[in-house]
C-alpha cells in the first residue's frame, strides 16, 4: 500500500513529463478527430439510396489500421457505406461518446464490452478485431534495464486496474504458474508506466505494443509476452450501441463494415510498408521507432469466441466488476461458427 501510494505521487509529478513525450511523439492536441468522406455535399453517398451511414469511434492503437486504410482507399464506399470515423485520444471518450450516442459502432476489448453489456447497456460484441492469431497485439510483461532476476523474482508489477492490462498480466501469472501474491502498482497512463520501468522505478511494468517494442529496443527485459502459450489471451473487440442495433439494417451494415475491414487488412498484409507513414501519423506510434516497428497481423476479424468470453466474463465476475455473468448468445451479434462475410 506504501509502495503504491509513493509511486501515485510521483506519477502525477511525472504528468508533465508524460505530457511532454506525447507532444515530442505527435500526439494530437484535440482530443477528437472526425474525419468524413470526401462527398459531404447534398448528393453525397449518405444521401444516395442503398448507401446506408455508420459514424465509428476508434482510438490510436494498432486495432484501428482497416479502419484507416479503409478510410484512405475508399472501401467503405465500395460496400455501400459512408464511414465517418471519429477518433478519440483515450478509450474513457470513447466510451462516453457511445453513451451519449455520438457515435454508434466503436473499437473495444472485452473487459470493456463485458462491462457496459452487464449493466444492461443494450450494446452487442459484433466480432473480435485484433487476437485471431496470438501474435497479434502482443503485451508484455518487462523488467528495466539493467536486470537480472526472472519473473519469480518479482514482487509488484505495473498495470493498470481493473482493465484489459490486468487481465492479460493475471492470465500470463496464471499460466506460468506464478505467485499470485504479486502486487499490483497502478499506473494508468501508458507513458508513465513506461518510464517507471525505463527509469527503475518499478520492479517490472505490463505494456503493450508498441510501448513493449520501444521499452525492448531501449534495454528492457523481456519477463514474458502473451503470445507464447499457444492461445490468444489479448483480443479486441468491435462494439455496437443499443440504438444502432435497434436499426432494422443494422445488421446489414454490420456484415458490410467486416468485409470493408477486411479487404482493407488485406492490403495491410500485402504491403505494410506501404502505409507506414499513414500509420504513424494517425496512431502516434512513437518517431523513435520509425524504420524499426510495423505491427504484424496475421489473423481476420472474425467472430469473437465463446472460449474468451467467458474467460474474460468470469475473470471480471470474481474480480467483483460484474454482478453476474451475461450470456455469450445473448452479448453477441455474430456468434462463433456463424459466418459474417
């Protein structure tokens, strides 16, 4: 409790600092970016019979590449729909733009999504984004620089409570067979966790990419990654509100938003490099890792599977986070096995 009440203090002496590196990395200084198709006139493809409108909350992570590329190359049109896609700074706007109907589809992870869907929100998981694969969103747990003790040497780990960070450090703890009696330091922000672990402020930090990659590149040491127990531990998840779902098309949109992403991963796939610049801009992916980092992705937006649901759902139920645990059929659009292109 000591420990973590000390390094509470310092994380807020360190705000300016954190602030600082964001404003050296690029990030933005608005705290939403609203981007619209090109044809916004009177005859615009919103307007156009058979061209159906979807407004998309995304934030600067590496689950919003197809929605980008999508953007870039005009997919969605060629799917029959006029994308406005808003990008917020952190996933709490994001959240709260849902709940005020400001946006009507989102990117999410199922800590999030299991949350919003237990208190009764009315919004449905439409598929997984990034995790088909568990290569895919690697996290990571790290020691600093400069170390030598292994993770059962490790007694307090930096993450952030009650979020998709804590679950994936859980489960990796889990699996590995650790002791659970580590302690869990909570250090919200990314870059101030990031720096407690470069400066040896903390005895390790979970982060993920590309935190992890960067904290690697700089001499951090690799305790263990969620990729190497052969299941996909880390997913994300593409969200619906109640009152999108409640549109009798709904449905329909939803089938031809997952093909337009996943014609737009295609083109990913083939040539990453051919939107590297176009990545970093939009995601703020650090310029020190400019020529040394592309994320990979090598799975699909698919359904999101029953076996994470409730891997996650009980997770949060004994966590004391849901007061019951919802149904998978029942939380879904798109249900495992059902085909959505």
């Amino acid at each position: 409790m000591k420990t973590q009440i000390v390094l509470t203090i310092i994380a807020v002496a360190l705000a300016a600092v954190a602030i600082t590196m964001f404003i050296a990395m690029g990030t933005p200084q608005t705290t939403q970016q609203i981007t619209r198709p090109a044809e916004t006139t009177a005859t615009s493809p919103a307007g156009q019979l058979g061209v159906k409108k979807v407004s998309i909350g995304i934030i600067p992570t590496i689950d919003s590449i197809p929605f980008i590329i999508a953007e870039k190359e005009g997919i969605f049109r060629r799917y029959g729909l006029y994308a406005e896609i808003a990008m917020f700074s952190s996933a709490r706007e994001r959240d709260a733009a849902m709940e005020a109907g400001r946006i009507e589809v989102a990117i999410s992870d199922p800590v999030t999504s299991i949350i919003l869907i237990s208190k009764g929100s009315g919004a449905k998981i439409v598929s997984l984004i990034l995790g088909q694969i568990p290569s895919d969103g690697v996290f990571y747990i790290l020691a600093p620089p400069n170390t030598s003790y292994g993770l059962e040497g490790v007694r307090s780990i930096a993450i952030s409570r009650n979020t998709i960070i804590e679950f994936i450090t859980d489960k990796m703890l889990e699996l590995l067979k650790i002791n659970t009696s580590i302690e869990y330091i909570d250090v919200p922000s990314i870059p101030v966790r990031y720096q407690f672990l470069m400066e040896g402020r903390v005895q390790a930090a979970t982060l993920p990419d590309p935190w992890g990659t960067m904290a690697l590149l700089n001499g951090a040491r690799l305790l263990a990654r969620d990729d190497q127990f052969g299941v996909s531990i880390s997913m994300s998840t593409l969200l619906a509100s109640k009152g999108f779902l409640s549109r009798e098309d709904s449905k329909e949109i939803l089938r031809s938003l997952v093909k337009a992403l996943n014609e737009a991963l295609s083109l990913y796939k083939r040539d990453p490099q051919r939107y590297s610049d176009l990545i970093y801009q939009r995601l703020q992916i650090p310029q020190a890792l400019a020529g040394k980092y592309l994320p990979s992705w090598g799975g699909e937006i698919s359904p999101y599977p029953r076996s994470n649901f409730e891997m996650v759902a009980q997770w949060l139920y004994r966590k004391g986070l849901i007061q019951s645990i919802p149904s998978y059929d029942g939380s879904v659009v798109f249900r495992e096995g059902e085909g959505i292109s």
